[in-house]
C-alpha cells in the first residue's frame, strides 16, 4: 500500500496521512493521492479545488477557518516547502470533543499529511521563511459560506509555536471571534460531518 493511515490520538475522525517514498540514487518518488486507496481508508469526499499558498515569513498563521453547509468542507493538507503546525478543531455541536484541538508538523521532507473532515476549523503555522502549502478541498470555495474562530481562543488553548507579537495574521483573521462566540448559533458550527 502506498500510504499508512492513522486517525489522531486527540481528535480520531482526523487522520494522518503518510504517503510512501520510493527513493534510488535521483531521489524519490510517492503517490500523495489516490481515490481508491483512500476510499478504502473510508476518506470518500471527491476531492473538487486544489489550493496552493505561499507564505514569506516565519509565524505566519492562517486560520482557524471552515465553511458551513451546504459548501462545508473537509480537506487533504500538506506541506510542499518548509516546515508547518497543522490544526484542527473540532467544532460540531454536540461532539465529545467539541472545541478540542490537535497538531502535528507537516514538511516538505516528511511529505506527511493531514486529512481534515467536515465539521473541523482548520489553521497553519508556518515554522521557517517560504513556506508553501497545498490542499484539496471536497466542496469550492464560497466566500459567503467562509467563518472563522480566533488563532488564539483560550477556551480552545491551541500552543502555537510562535510568541503573540511575533506572529503575523491578515486583518481578516484578526478580526476573528472566539469559539464560544458562535456555538450559540447552530446554523454555524452545527452537524457538518
């Protein structure tokens, strides 16, 4: 099998993807998707937008965001230029794990992934300069349907990497309002899974 599956020890509907590599004396080669692997691994969502960012500086953080339904979307991350904190958020109403979160480090050299299902709030910390950062997503991008919790909520106590007044956000993401903030309107963190 060219991947190993592993659901995360905090957060078990999302799973760590690592893609195999192949390697000989030019380098080496991996498969980082393949629909029928996958579907065994009972990640099924069609895969629809491919996403590709680039960020220039070290502490970057981009998150935590998510849709809501009906373009609600579960993701495939992973790191093709430097290091990153992955995040996920479990944001569905109703859960055990509700406002939990998890992380691991993705990177270029350990081409490790991270699949994220609907009903999770996604982030990224950048950990060097020049990081590039590929998804996929199972639904397109619906600007009107996009919401977001703040990086720093304390009821969701991510430990980010990054001291406060090093770390670069985008005036949208900064404007962001906590968890606690939106469990209250069930159109928004509801029953997306």
């Amino acid at each position: 099998m060219p991947f190993d599956f592993k659901p995360d020890g905090v957060l078990p509907e999302v799973i760590h993807v690592q893609p195999k590599r192949f390697g000989d004396t030019r380098g080496w080669f991996a498969e980082t998707f393949r629909a029928d692997v996958f579907a065994e691994a009972g990640i099924t969502e069609p895969f629809v937008q491919d996403n590709h960012s680039l960020s220039a500086e070290k502490g970057t953080i981009r998150g935590l965001h998510f849709q809501i339904a009906p373009q609600a979307q579960a993701k495939l991350v992973r790191c093709l230029k430097g290091r990153i904190l992955d995040v996920a958020v479990d944001i569905r109403k109703g859960s055990p794990r509700f406002g939990k979160a998890m992380s691991v480090e993705l990177s270029a050299s350990n081409g490790a992934q991270l699949y994220i299902p609907r009903g999770f709030a996604h982030a990224f910390c950048t950990l060097e300069k020049a990081c590039e950062v590929a998804y996929k997503t199972d639904a397109y991008y619906a600007p009107s349907r996009e919401r977001g919790i703040a990086h720093d909520d304390p009821d969701i106590g991510i430990d980010w990497p990054i001291e406060p007044a090093q770390r670069i956000l985008s005036d949208k993401d900064k404007m962001l309002p906590r968890l606690a903030e939106l469990a209250e309107v069930p159109e928004l963190v509801g029953g997306a899974s």
